[in-house]
C-alpha cells in the first residue's frame, strides 16, 4: 500500500483501522451491511458442566480485557470483543445466517 501498487478501497470493520487510519470503512461509504469479521472464539464441548463453562468464560473474559492482551492483538490490528456465551451463540447464528444467504444468493455450489 505504501508503494503505491495496492490501493486499499475499504476496510470491513465498522470503524477505521488503526494501521490504515486514511481507509475509509465500507459503512463510511455507504455500504452499512458490510461489515465483516474474521473472529476466533474458543468453545467447549456441548457436555462441558455450567459451571465449568462459567468458570472458562470469565478466566478467558478476564485476559482479554487485559491491557497487555489488547496491546498485543492490537499490532495486528485485531480487538478482542470478550462475550458471554448466550452472547456468542447469538453472533454465531446470525453470522451463519448471513453467509447462508450470501452463498445462496452467489449461487455457489459445493463440489466433492
């Protein structure tokens, strides 16, 4: 990009990158539903005890409030976005709702 070979048109985020802060997000121009993530979340087995899973999900809750975690991702230019697990479950499905009918509309097919 520096070069000048690449043009960056758009960055996905909902806000602008704090590595790129003269890219405008889609949303910024005009494109609200554009808004795209590449997440990692870590999740438990469906058998894991409530409590367990409770106990999990504040530990990595915790660390990824931690100053010294976002600072780290942050370089890459990632944000950690701590939930609870009702939380994911609901980002979960509709991200997999959107890419459903994302793909529906492509037209794209799987092959073996």
């Amino acid at each position: 990009m520096d070069s000048g070979k690449v043009k960056v048109l758009a960055v996905t985020s909902p806000q602008r990158s704090l590595l790129m802060p003269n890219v405008a997000t889609f949303r910024e121009q005009g494109y609200p539903d554009l808004d795209i993530y590449i997440w990692a979340a870590i999740i438990a087995p469906a058998a894991t005890p409530d409590a367990v899973a409770a106990r999990l999900n504040a530990e990595f809750v915790k660390v990824l409030r931690s100053t010294e975690i976002k600072e780290k991702w942050r370089v890459s230019d990632f944000e950690t976005l701590p939930s609870t697990p009702e939380e994911l479950t609901k980002f979960v499905q509709a991200d997999s709702k959107r890419w459903a009918e994302a793909v529906k509309i492509s037209g794209f097919k799987a092959s073996e």
